[in-house]
C-alpha cells in the first residue's frame, strides 16, 4: 500500500499480484487493489472486465474491502440500467452492515433524475420472494 500511497503504480501492482494469487490471508484485500489498478489503468492498460471479476471476487469474501467492492457493483449495475442487481447489492450492503446505507443515496446518484429514475423502479418492480 506504501507503494500505491507514493504512486509506485508498477511496484504495488506487482506486489498485490504476488499477494493476490497466493494463499495469503490478505488476498482478496489485494485483489480489491488490483481491481483498481485494472479500473484506473495504474501501470497497466485499463482492463474493466477484469476489474468487474476481481470487484466480485472480493464482494463474496471476508475482505475489509468487500462492501467496497459491492458498491462499485451496485453502481456499476446502475450505470447500466440494471437496477434489479443494483438494489440487490444495495440491499445486501444494508442487511449486512445497515450503518453503510447512511450516506449511500448520496453517493449513489450523481442527480436527483437518477435517483428518481432508481427508486421509481424498485418501487414499480418490488421482487416476490417465497
């Protein structure tokens, strides 16, 4: 992370790497970073697919990252009109940890149309669950 902090994009993407793919406790913490990496472009090209499978990986895993990880998810599924999956990971942020629904309607939405258009949908396709 010191390498990240003091934008050494080559050496931090090589040490997650190591980290990421060994049987490391910190591995999905890494995997979050490389995702990143990935997103930005940080010393490589910019690789979304890529980014999307790592920000995954890390939404199913005990990472301190992991809400992180579905966050960019739900918006990622916002951005592409996918709001059945994005109030999915919405909701599985607020069921697990309800302080993190706070400030996430501020976050979420660059405007008040987006919003609007969101909840317009949820509120009009409510999921039936047995």
């Amino acid at each position: 992370i010191q390498s990240l902090k003091k934008l050494e994009y080559k050496t931090s993407y090589n040490c997650f790497s190591s980290i990421a793919y060994s049987d490391s406790e910190f591995q999905y913490d890494a995997k979050f970073f490389l995702a990143e990496h990935n997103e930005k472009g940080l010393a490589i090209s910019k690789n979304y697919n890529t980014a999307f499978d790592l920000y995954s990986q890390v939404s199913k895993s005990s990472s301190k990252y992991k809400y992180k990880a579905k966050l960019w998810l739900a918006s990622h599924f916002e951005n592409e009109n996918d709001y059945q999956k994005a109030f999915e990971f919405y909701l599985d942020i607020y069921y697990d940890k309800p302080k993190n629904i706070r400030g996430l309607n501020y976050c979420a939405f660059k405007d008040d149309k987006k919003a609007f258009e969101f909840y317009y949908y949820l509120y009009n396709n409510v999921p039936e669950y047995a």
